[in-house]
C-alpha cells in the first residue's frame, strides 16, 4: 500500500468525521482541497489527517482540522470577504481561508513561521499577505475588515481588534486561561458589539503580548 493511498484514506475518514461533528458541505470541501500534509513537519507526515493539534516547532502548533473547520464555520467566510487572521503559524488556517475565496491579511509574531509559510502558500498557490509582527493591535494598514480570526488563546476579549471590524462584520476568538471557549463577536454598528460564547471548550496556544512582557521586563531592571 503506498504513502499516499494511506493519507487518502485517513483524510475521507476525516472528512467524514467532521460532516458528523456538523461541519457544513462548503467548509468540507474547503478542508478537502487543502494538503494539510504539506503543513506539518515532514517526520508527522503520517499523521496529517489525525484529528489532532500537532507542533510546528518554535514551541506552536498546527490547530487540530475539527477546531479550524469549526471556527471557520462559526466565523462564516464568503468569497470576497477581507479577513484578518491573527497567528499564522504553519499557514494551514490561512489556506483553508484562501479556499474559500477570502482576501487574506494574516499576523504572525515568529518571523521563521511566517516565512515558511509564506513560502508554502504560494507554492499552493495562494495569495494571502503574511504580515510579520505583533497582532496584538491588528493591523491597522488594511482595515476595516468583514471577518477576524485569532488562533491563539486570548486572556480576554481583545477589544482592540474588534474595532477593526466594518459594520456587521465578525470576530471568532478563543477565550481563556488554562482552556478557552469559542467566542463570536458581532459588530452590530460603531459602538455596539453582539457576544456570545459558545459551551464547547478548546486548547490553544497562548496570544502572546511582547510589549507587555517588555514592559513588565523592564519595570523588574
Ligand atoms: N492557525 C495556525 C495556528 C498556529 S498556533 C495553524 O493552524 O497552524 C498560534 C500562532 O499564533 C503561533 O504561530 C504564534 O506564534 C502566534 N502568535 C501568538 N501571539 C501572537 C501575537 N501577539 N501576534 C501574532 N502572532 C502571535
């Protein structure tokens, strides 16, 4: 049996396991068109279309496929959509984005990830702007946006990012400390946002604040 036909097959049952956890037809087919295989270091090749979380190196992880097929069905992409994506990582996130015919600006803090997958994405043949730097604040050069995603664990609702949203538009965050809840923040109109959390709880990798961490750094000098 070849490498290939045992990744074929372990993708279908993945695929089938998130049409029963609820994932819809578009994001399905999404998922289906992205190699997460070219996304993971070549030594976990094996164990691409394991529903599992799995490390990148530099201390990150890819997010498990159930967690971004569900924050990308929670967050609600149309062709089109200007989306800002807060942590790139190994890029599978932002490819699954692209997919779906989203204008993509993505934030990574590690320079080496987002080169790598910058790199990577346009070898598939994507198009997103990686955008190496803090996204703490977002990024201000390309609001607003109709849609933000944040792939990190944030210790509360950044706010900050929200404000980035156009009328309307939509925020998908994880929120908390040792576990998260998923959270969809609406921005009903300039002042006004709908929140609402969802009971299901994930395990991200923490929303990491350089600045702050500076500051307190140099507050203890
Ligand atoms: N969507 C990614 C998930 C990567 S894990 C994937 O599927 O591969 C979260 C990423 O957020 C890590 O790469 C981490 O370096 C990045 N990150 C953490 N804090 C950040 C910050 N303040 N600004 C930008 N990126 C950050």
């Amino acid at each position: 049996m070849s490498h290939r036909y045992i990744l074929e097959e372990s993708k279908t049952e993945l695929l089938e396991s998130l049409r029963h956890r609820g994932i819809g037809e578009r994001v399905i087919a999404a998922i289906e068109s992205v190699p997460r295989e070219r996304f993971v270091p070549p030594s976990l090749i094996h164990r691409a279309y394991e529903d599992t979380s799995l490390p990148i190196g530099h201390g990150q992880t890819i997010s498990q496929p159930y967690t971004v097929a569900y924050m990308t069905q929670l967050l609600d992409v149309q062709p089109g959509c200007r989306v800002l994506e807060i942590g790139t990582g190994s890029g599978y996130q932002t490819a699954i984005l692209c997919a779906l015919g989203a204008q993509v600006w993505s934030v990574e803090l590690i320079s080496q990830l987002a080169e790598h997958a910058r790199r990577l994405l346009g070898e598939l043949g994507y198009h997103p702007t990686i955008v190496v730097g803090d996204g703490w604040q977002g990024y201000q050069d390309a609001a607003p946006y109709d849609r933000i995603i944040v792939t990190a664990a944030a210790p509360e609702i950044p706010m900050q990012l929200a404000r980035q949203l156009c009328i309307g538009g939509k925020m998908v965050v994880p929120v908390g400390r040792d576990d998260q809840a998923m959270y969809l923040i609406t921005r009903v109109s300039d002042a006004e946002f709908d929140v609402f959390a969802t009971a299901q709880r994930f395990r991200f990798v923490p929303f990491v604040r350089p600045q702050a961490s500076n500051d307190r750094d140099s507050v203890a000098r």
